[in-house]
C-alpha cells in the first residue's frame, strides 16, 4: 500500500486518541526482524509505553515472515510497501502519514530510513532524531553508503543518535548534533532460561568447559580466528567445547575450515530462540571481529553475556571498549591476533577467580550503565527536548509572520 491505514488500525488509533497525548513519536525502520538493533526498538517502545502521555508509532518498510512481535498497547505498526530500496512513492505515503497523524518526533532506524524520513520531517515541522550510526567503522568514505546518507540527511536533523561514542567519532558526527545512548538491556530476557543440563544433553556437549562466540557468520565477524583458537585450544586439552551461534554467507566456509580430528567440538548451532539459555551454558564469551572491515557499536552479543555474569574476551575496537573495560569488566585482545586470544581464553578457563570476578563486574556495570530504564529516560528525555525545542521554533515563526502581516 502506498499510505492506507486499515480498518483495525483506524479503530487502535482512535481508541488511544482517547487518551491526553501530548508527543507522538513515529519510528521509521526497514525491519523488525531478528537482529540487535530491532530488538532495542522493540525494548524501547515497551519502556516508553507506561509514559500515558507519549504515543508511539512504527513505520516498517520490508516486509518479513521472522521478526519481532511487538505488543500492540506498546504500539501501532503500519506496514508501508517500498519497491526497491528508492521508492519515490514511499516519500509521498510517509508525508501522508506523518501529516494525519499529526507526529512531533521521526526517528529513523537505519540509514536509508534517514533518506526517507529527512525531507519529510522538514516538510511537516516534525523533529528529527537520525539514528543511522550503529556501527564504528575503522576507516569511513564516501563509498560507504551509510556514511554517505549521513552527510546527506545531517544537516535535517535535530539530533544525531548513537549506541556509542566511537560510532560518532567514526562518522565525524559535528559535537553540536551529537549524541550517545547506549544500548538498554532488559533483565527479564535471562529469566526462566532452560536447564542447563538438558539443554548440555540436546546439544551434545560433555566437557565441562564451554567457550562461545554469538555473531552472524559474515566477513566483518572473524570466525577464523575463533576457529584457530579453538582448534590451538584443543591440541592443549580436552575439556573444553566452542560454539558458534548464528548464521549467514560464511558459516558453511567457516564448518569446512575446521580440522576433522576437532569438529567433534567444535560445533555450530546456526540460528538459536533460545540464546539466554545457550550463553548461559558458557565458560567463557568470545567476540573476535575483522577490525579491517567493521567497528563494533555496543554488541548485543557481548551485552548479553555480562548480563549473564560470563567473563568475556573481545576484539579491542569501535565501541567495545566503551562497554568492556579491559581488566576490569573483561579482556581486549587485537584483531585477528589468534595467539593472543588463545593466551586470553587459557587464562580465564585457568584461572576462575579472575574469570568469576570479571563476570560479576561485567553484570555489574550492565545493570547499571546499559540498564533498559537508562536507555529509555535517556531517549525520553531526547524526544521532550526536540519536540519542545522545535514547537517553540514554529511559536516564533508564527509570531513573526503575525508581526509581519500587522505592519502591512
């Protein structure tokens, strides 16, 4: 559809315009689907959803069958049809959208959705928060599209958001339109998790120890690495079993690179629903990334392994330090370094009490510093601003052209 609310939806609208609302905020996205950035979304509309006086709204341009639900008190989801990735009609239905809603606040999600969302924010006196950096990458050009849309769709926004400062910097985000919020993780997801020794059984693991990697087998993730170390690891003992959880374009290179006398465990478990219940089953957290080719923002992966008390080793770059603080919280290692990370992971599996400790901290600074309530009052109190500020922008404009038309 190029803009056309449905039945049940006009209804949903009209029972909440029941309801004293005083910001409307439309997020704009290409997806809803399984990934790190739509989970923060989808955990952000639950936060702001006990503020009775905000109304949230989600614009999805890609349609999917694998995605999030998201709970319909938390929000109404309008799916708009885009044919290609530019569809110049999209621009007219998102105007229509924006103008019968009456929105105060676009955020957009990616950065096509800025391209998208940019003009037409302008057009309506909406603000505009530009999410488009979720990444830090080393070294950023004008061939990078992302960056690219950014410079494009800069100079419209209120606000340009980040989960990490490195991110900002990557993208010579001007300090002025700048500004990071990290990511917010909700405590509930490690709640109820699986018994660990069934889920051991159905997974067929029977070392005591377990080193995990959580990551989409893409080149910016550096499976190798994590394989050389395994396979170094496995020379050395037999008491330890590596996973690799998810899935992607690499992931059938990667099996094939593992030598046959280690495949026994060495094992991956392709896309998992259950992913609390399988981290907490690790010794040790692993997040090895091609430094080359990505920056990590604030990685989901590595989140979620503080949260579940699991020491972590990671690739020094991007934003992770931001969230593993080397020593204290965790260990950062180079990339594509197979020896050091090797050393790293034999340290913690040798040595628990540094391991229980930097696990403990590592939970510690989660609950404090990526808390889901910090996340949601850091954007709540984004969206107050630039709604006000931009209201009090269109005040004065009114009142200049009434002055203007008085003195004629």
């Amino acid at each position: 559809m190029n803009f056309a609310l449905n039945a049940q939806w006009r209804l949903g609208l009209n029972q909440s315009s029941l309801v004293s609302v005083e910001m409307r905020i439309l997020h704009i996205t290409e997806s809803l689907g399984q990934g790190g950035k739509e989970r923060q979304l989808v955990e952000l509309l639950r936060g702001l959803f006990v503020h009775r006086d905000i109304e949230s709204f989600v614009a999805v341009t890609d349609e999917e069958e694998d995605h999030y639900e998201v709970n319909r008190e938390h929000a109404h989801i309008i799916q708009l049809s885009r044919r290609g990735k530019i569809d110049l009609r999209l621009f007219q239905s998102l105007y229509e959208l924006v103008s019968e809603l009456k929105i105060d606040v676009i955020h957009s999600w990616s950065s096509m959705c800025s391209i998208y969302a940019a003009p037409v924010a302008k057009l309506c006196g909406a603000a505009f928060v530009n999410g488009f950096v979720r990444d830090a990458p080393p070294h950023v050009t004008l061939w990078n599209k992302s960056y690219l849309r950014g410079k494009l769709t800069i100079p419209f926004s209120d606000v340009v958001v980040a989960n990490s400062r490195a991110g900002l910097a990557a993208y010579h985000i001007p300090e002025h339109k700048r500004l990071c919020i990290y990511n917010g993780f909700n405590p509930e997801r490690v709640l109820n998790l699986r018994d660990e020794t069934e889920l051991r059984s159905i997974l067929g693991i029977v070392t005591p120890y377990i080193v995990g990697m959580v990551a989409n087998f893409t080149p910016r993730k550096d499976y190798a690495t994590f394989v050389e170390m395994a396979s170094r690891i496995c020379k050395l003992r037999d008491d330890v079993t590596f996973l690799g959880v998810g899935t992607g374009e690499t992931l059938r290179q990667v099996r094939d690179s593992v030598p046959p006398e280690h495949s026994p465990r060495i094992k991956f478990l392709g896309p998992r629903k259950d992913i609390e219940s399988v981290i907490n089953l690790f010794t040790v957290g692993v997040l090895a990334t091609n430094s080359r080719l990505h920056g990590e923002g604030i990685s989901n992966a590595i989140t979620e392994c503080m949260a579940l008390g699991k020491p972590i080793v990671a690739t020094n770059g991007g934003g992770t330090p931001e969230l593993v603080l080397g020593g204290q919280t965790g260990l950062l290692v180079p990339s594509r370094d197979a020896e050091v990370l090797t050393n790293r992971v034999l340290e913690l599996l040798d040595n628990r009490g540094l391991a229980r400790k930097l696990g403990m901290e590592g939970r510690r600074r989660i609950e404090t510093s990526f808390s889901l309530d910090a996340m949601t009052n850091a954007y709540l109190s984004l969206y107050r601003r630039v709604a006000d500020r931009k209201a009090r922008a269109t005040l004065n404009e009114e009142a200049i052209a009434r002055s203007r038309w008085q003195d004629d």
